[in-house]
C-alpha cells in the first residue's frame, strides 16, 4: 500500500482485517476505536487502523486529524 496525500508518497505494510480481529487477539487502540461489523460491508470500508508509530511521525501524534486527505492505495 502507498500513502500519500500528507508529505511524500510513503510506501506502508498493510493488510486487511475483519472487526472481530482486535477483540479475539485482546488488543485496543490507545485512542480512537477499532472496526465495527459495518464497515467490513463494500462502501463503507473507507476506515483504517495505525500504528503509534506511524500515526506519531506521519500525523504529529495528533489527537484530531483535520484539514487534510490522505488516499493509501493497494
């Protein structure tokens, strides 16, 4: 996956996960929330999950994402 819209083009390990994933491994996000049953449906699946890590150096660490697009593609 490539994302881009925010700085360079950055190429990103990503894959594809059902909503029950987190629960079943016993894993939260530090903030936000994870997948509902909903948006595994075709065209409501414009969701993603990140890392802290890259969620720190690609987005500051900010708490509110505003004002700016990002498109990762496969």
């Amino acid at each position: 996956m490539t994302l881009t819209g925010t700085g360079d083009a950055e190429p990103l390990n990503a894959g594809q996960i059902t909503a029950s994933l987190p629960a079943t491994l016993g894993v939260a996000p530090i903030i936000g929330r994870t997948f509902t049953a909903a948006e595994e449906e075709p065209g409501n699946d414009h969701v993603v999950l990140l890392s802290d890590q890259l969620w720190r150096e690609r987005f500051g660490g900010a708490r509110f994402w505003r004002g700016g697009h990002s498109t990762g593609n496969y």
